[in-house]
C-alpha cells in the first residue's frame, strides 16, 4: 500500500451509518461504501463492530462521510487527527486497529493530496467529528491461464476497507528552524546541550538534566573535518549513534554493527539532511533534532523512535 494508505490502515477509526445524510461529502467510488454498517464500541477506545457485503467490489478508490461531525470545518494545511480501523475488502477480516492507541495525525497537505486524493477532497468537505469510510481497489493482476476473471470487466475487487472517525484538527505548525551558531554557543555554555564520550571507542551520549528542549535544529561541531563539503543530497558514508532526548536510550548505532552505514542526504530525516548539509568530510557533530525534523509526531505509531532526538554523527566521507 502506498504511504498514506498504509498510515491509515495500521491505526483504528470508527464508521458510523446510522443517521448518515445522502447528501454527505464523498470522492471516488463510493458505491461500495453503501453496505458498510457500523456498531461503536463501549468507548473511544474499544474497536466498533463493522459489516459490509462481502466480497466488496470497486473500480477505484473511494471515499464518503457516513455520519457529518458537529465540529470545526476540516481545512487545507492542517494536522488531522484519526482513529480508524481496516479490513481486508473479500471477507470483511480484520487487517488491524488502532482504537486502543493513541490518534494518528495526517497532515492536509500536497503530499497527502497527490497520494489518496479521494479521502483528501473527502477530508476537506467534513467536519471534525465526522465518521468516513474508504475503499481502496487491489492492483490489477492478469488471470491465470484458463482461469475466470473474479469481478465483471471494469471491475476489480477491492482491497482494503477502512473506517475512520476524525477527533481534532489544528494548523500545522510552522517547522522548526536550525538554529544559529551564535545561538548553539549561547546554549552550550547554558550547559543545555548533550554531551558525549568515548568508550570502547563508541559514543556515550549524556542529555542535561532539567533542560528543555532546544526550540530548533542544534548542529554542535565538536570536531571540524578538512575533506568534501556535503551537500543535501550527497552521498555520504558516516557512523553514528542515536539516543531519545526523553531519556536518553540508545535506539539504533553504527559503532555496535562495527560499519559505517552509506546513504544519501536526500534520503534521511530533514534533521540528518539539514544538520549534515555544508559540514566537511571528518566532521564530528552532535545533532539535537526537534520531532517535526526527525520521524514526527506519529513516530511510535510507526515502530520508529519518537520526540527529540540526538545523534553524534562522525562524517566520514563524502563521495
């Protein structure tokens, strides 16, 4: 499934059909969407009872709101809040839920327009509150030799249906900025940035004890290299060691693999892309990178390390 998709069918969201208006906001083909009926849960956080006509089939993706919420209107540019719930379109069997966790955040931008357009012109008729379903259509496959197709000409069973119930929406926050050098100096003499020190020839990383946050993007050269300079989208070799600023677990180091790991700057974290780009080959640098400049808010929903992060970075080349 593509990127959107998969964010949403791996949380949970509640449809609803009682009471729907027949003149609800939708996008695509929303035929199939008729059949799906919905019995809540105990609570916001208990799984709702879903049925539909199964198998379900469409010929594109589709999107409808079922039961219109009584909040603010859903605008361009905003952070959505869900919570939603997928099946697997042929016999109704549940793919996954994420009711009993926290909502997960889509934000209403170009991106998400260009992947799922059907669920964002959905998304920006409704109102916070509102019950949506959505269908998706599988890839088309060629039948086997001697085979029979499984939906008529022009159709194609579907693949996922999902549910979801939008609790909240708010303005996506302006990103966070990499901060200066004379602001990075003001901070480091404050003693409000990590520290490291090697050990076993590995980086242990230290985070101050009650400090806040640094409110940007800190890019602390602790070693200046004299190599190739790095751009954005260079393709660089380097080690490195990530810890949560949170509490300062270690979630993932080159040094315990004993190999530097290859990529491209264009590739990674806008905190790596940004906070590695201009530096030189054999650089040393601690990276303090804010959540929306490392795997966002939604980071935990996705198995990834979530908050601030910190990183010592050593750049060891630049190709």
């Amino acid at each position: 499934m593509r990127k959107v998709m998969a964010l949403v069918a791996t949380a949970s969201l509640l449809l609803v059909t009682a009471c729907g208006s027949t003149t609800a906001a939708s996008s695509g083909d929303v035929a199939p969407l008729e059949s799906i009926k919905v019995t809540p849960g105990a609570d916001d956080s208990s799984d709702p009872t879903v049925t539909f006509d199964t198998p379900l089939v469409a010929t594109a993706t589709g999107a409808k709101v079922i039961v219109e919420g009584k909040g603010e209107d859903i605008k361009e540019n905003q952070n959505v809040k869900f919570k939603s719930i997928a099946y697997k379109a042929e016999d109704a069997s549940l793919l996954g839920s994420g009711f009993a966790g926290e909502p997960v955040t889509l934000p209403t931008n170009e991106e998400f327009k260009a992947q799922l357009p059907a669920l964002y012109e959905t998304l920006l008729q409704a109102k916070v509150g509102s019950w949506v379903a959505m269908v998706e259509p599988a890839a088309e496959a060629a039948p086997a030799e001697g085979a029979s197709p499984s939906a008529s000409p022009g159709e194609a069973k579907a693949e996922t249906v999902v549910v979801l119930k939008v609790v909240a929406s708010e303005p996506i926050p302006e990103a966070s900025k990499k901060l200066g050098a004379d602001e990075v100096k003001k901070l480091k003499d404050e003693g409000s940035l990590p520290t490291f020190e090697m050990k076993d020839e590995k980086p242990s990383i230290t985070i101050p004890k009650d400090k806040g946050v640094p409110a940007g993007l800190v890019v602390d050269v602790v070693k200046e290299g004299t190599g190739k300079v790095a751009t954005a989208t260079s393709d660089v070799s380097a080690n490195y060691t990530g810890v949560r600023w949170e509490d300062g677990k270690q979630f993932d180091s080159s040094y315990d693999r004993g190999e530097a790991s290859d990529f491209n700057l264009s590739g990674v974290i806008p905190g790596w892309t940004q906070g590695l780009e201009g530096l030189k080959a054999g650089t040393q640098v601690m990276l303090t990178i804010p959540t929306d400049l490392a795997y966002g808010a939604d980071a935990a929903s996705q198995g990834r390390p979530a908050g601030p992060l910190v990183f010592f970075v050593e750049l060891k080349e630049v190709k």
